[in-house]
C-alpha cells in the first residue's frame, strides 16, 4: 500500500494551543489499513512512532522526530443493544463533539454531557475526557487498539482501562505503545439526565431533551472558554486536584466559598480554577502566554511562544497556588517530545 508522507511537515496546526512544532515525517491514514501499514513501515524503519488525535490536549515539542501519525478515518454507525440501550462503534478520526451531537439528534442518553469537548474520538480514552458531572467511563464497553511494536490487534472492556480522573491505562502501562482504532459505546434510549453540576439545571426547563442539555453544555462552555482558533489553548489546563478530607476541612474553615465535591473513596475534590483566580491570575500574562481573563483554569497562548515557556509559566501559577493553599496542581495536557520539567 502507496502511504503519502510529508517531510518537515507543519504542526502548528495539528495543536490547539498553536505551538511551533515541525514532524520529521508525517502521515494522516484515512483507513484502518493505512494505519496499519504506516505502523508496519516505521517498524521496518526503526522510526519512532507518535499518534496524534485532535492535537486538544498536547503540548508539542518544536522537532518531533521518526513518523507522527494523525488518524483521520471517521466512520460511526450503530447497533441495537436491546430494548433500551444501543452500541456505537465510532472510529478514531472522528471529531467527538460532531458525534454528540449527532447521538443527541437521535435521542440517545450518555454523552450529552460531554459536548463540545474538542478532539477526536481515537483520544478521549486516554484521559477519560469527562464535564458536568459525566466521564467517559461510564459509556464506554471497549476500545479497540493496535500494539505498535508488533501489529497485534486487541480489544479492551472498560474494566481493562484502569480508568480513574483523568487518567487511564493508555496515560501509564500502554502510554506510547499502542493506537487506539475503534471505541464502542453504549447509550441509552431511556432519558437519563445529569444536571447537578454547576449551574446546568437552572439553564434548563423540566424534562430537558438529550439535544437541549447538550446545546446547554455548549452555551456554557463558549461562554467561559476561548475559542482555540482564535486564541491558542488546550481547554483546563489543570485537573481538579483531589484532597483528602482533613485538608479539605482546613481549606473550607479558611476559604468557605470554596467549590468543593466529595468523591466516593472518601477525598474531595477542589476546583482548580477558583485556586487560581483567588490568588489573583485570573488574566494574568507573562509574555506569550496568560491565564484566561474569564477562566483561570484555561491557559492561553498569545503568540510567539514554545512549549518550553508553557511550561515555565504553568510551573510558576502551580507554584503561587501551592504558595497559598497548599494544594498541588497537575498538569492535564499530555507532553510530546518534550521532556518532563524537572
């Protein structure tokens, strides 16, 4: 099989935040066999292999070397599950939020949550995507990947995933080692809705639709989060960070407007954004990069600048809130090429 590969092909655009980055090789298979046979010859090259998806959740390094890899094959198509519930099997190349959408268009329950997150499907179990309440997780029965190093295909249960808070098995144990091709998910025809996160209730009617909570998610999130086309970013820049109860009870006798949800295994979890802002950076700026003037949790990218600064200046609002509240931010989005900060 004829794969086209672009040398010193542009990146730039394959990452929201819009950081420089050039690809040694580059190529974007639109068919199952294409990935496989781009797998099959970087292995007989000995190049390394990097998947990109949406480019969402990445900071890129300016060089990428051996052969980046961007699925764009986008198929999706449904199977009747029973009375109440229905597969979706969507492949990796399609763009998530133009599939809730299109669910949400037929009535189905699960991910209207989940709208208008950016990115492709191949990606969103890596960090086990989550809003308003709803996690990936809770829809998806397997995902279907390819093991880089030899070929083998494979098919994971939601139980193989080892799926916590933003985090999965392909962020530890398969990170860089496999491509994911296929998620089935499985929805519901029976109304389920999900309304008790933030403000989403009050936006809403009684018996809200699948479609109306989701063009409800949508509002919000343009309301409070920039458009990456026009201004660089990769969506919440920080998880959540969990605590335990005790610091969590410290925090609230001091902070007692802090935002503030128990989890099941007994820790809380603080909202990253409030932190932010309460130490006062909210629209803070320091050269190319700056905390989202309407939400401190989105860092943004003005231009001019590299992965490298991102980082310095993510370590330094990481720091101010430590500083403060004694409350460790992690980084969410996934570095590429670029080393660990120390």
């Amino acid at each position: 099989m004829s794969l086209e590969i672009y040398h010193d092909h542009d990146l730039r655009g394959a990452n929201t935040l819009g950081l420089p980055s050039r690809a040694d090789r580059f190529v974007a298979p639109a068919s199952h066999a294409e990935l496989m046979a781009a797998i099959s010859l970087a292995r007989e090259r000995q190049w390394p292999l990097t998947l990109l998806g949406g480019g969402s959740n990445l900071i890129l390094d300016e060089r990428l070397a051996g052969l980046i890899v961007q699925p764009v094959f986008a198929k999706w198509w449904l199977e009747e599950g029973g009375a109440e519930t229905v597969r979706v099997h969507v492949e990796a190349g399609m763009d998530w939020h133009t599939l809730v959408m299109a669910l949400v268009e037929r009535d189905l329950w699960g991910i209207e949550n989940l709208a208008l997150i950016p990115g492709h499907c191949g990606a969103a179990p890596i960090q086990n995507i989550g809003a308003y309440g709803v996690e990936l997780a809770e829809v998806l029965e397997a995902v279907h990947l390819v093991h880089l190093d030899n070929g083998h295909e494979e098919v994971l249960g939601v139980s193989d995933c080892a799926f916590g808070y933003r985090d999965s098995i392909f962020k530890g144990k398969l990170d860089g080692r496999v491509a994911i091709t296929r998620l089935v998910l499985r929805l519901s025809r029976r109304p389920r809705p999900r309304l008790d996160y933030g403000d989403l209730a009050s936006r809403l009617g009684l018996a809200p639709s699948a479609r109306e909570i989701a063009e409800a998610v949508c509002r919000v999130r343009r309301e409070k989060l920039p458009d990456p086309s026009q201004l660089g970013n990769a969506g919440s820049f920080f998880k959540n960070p969990l605590v335990c109860a005790e610091k969590a009870r410290a925090l609230l006798r001091e902070n007692p407007d802090l935002p503030h949800f128990a989890q099941g295994d007994g820790r809380v979890k603080l909202a990253a954004g409030w932190l932010i802002d309460r130490c006062g950076l909210k629209g803070h700026r320091e050269g190319a990069f700056g905390v989202h003037d309407r939400q401190a949790l989105v860092l943004v990218h003005h231009g001019g600048g590299n992965a490298r600064g991102l980082l310095d200046f993510a370590h330094t609002i990481a720091a101010r809130v430590y500083r403060r509240f004694g409350v460790k931010l992690e980084r969410e989005p996934r570095l590429v090429g670029v080393d660990e900060p120390a």
